[in-house]
C-alpha cells in the first residue's frame, strides 16, 4: 500500500521538479515570483488529490 504525501512534501517535490524543469530547458520562471508559488501549491495539490503533479 502507497503512503499517502502530505501537502508539504508534495510541495517540496514541486519545487524541486520545477526548479529542475527550468535549469534543463531553454525556460524561465514567471517573473512575478507569487505566481509560481500558486502554480508551485497547485501541483502539489494535484499531486495530493489524484497522485499526479497536474498542471493546475
């Protein structure tokens, strides 16, 4: 049986994955950096709810 994430460590593998996305690609973050914590909380909520990180 699959241990359920909390919201916190789902939060902190979103950021790291993003984090990882951006310095891989030819990609930046939004310059506003509130947007990307919403996004950020969104796919850790996803991540949560359904198991995988959505885009919100």
């Amino acid at each position: 049986m699959q241990r359920k994430l909390t919201f916190e460590q789902a939060l902190k593998g979103a950021k790291a994955f993003s984090e990882k996305y951006v310095e891989r690609g030819p990609y930046e973050f939004f310059p506003e950096p509130e947007v990307v914590e919403v996004v950020q909380q969104g796919l850790a909520e996803n991540q949560v709810n359904h198991g995988y990180r959505y885009c919100p």
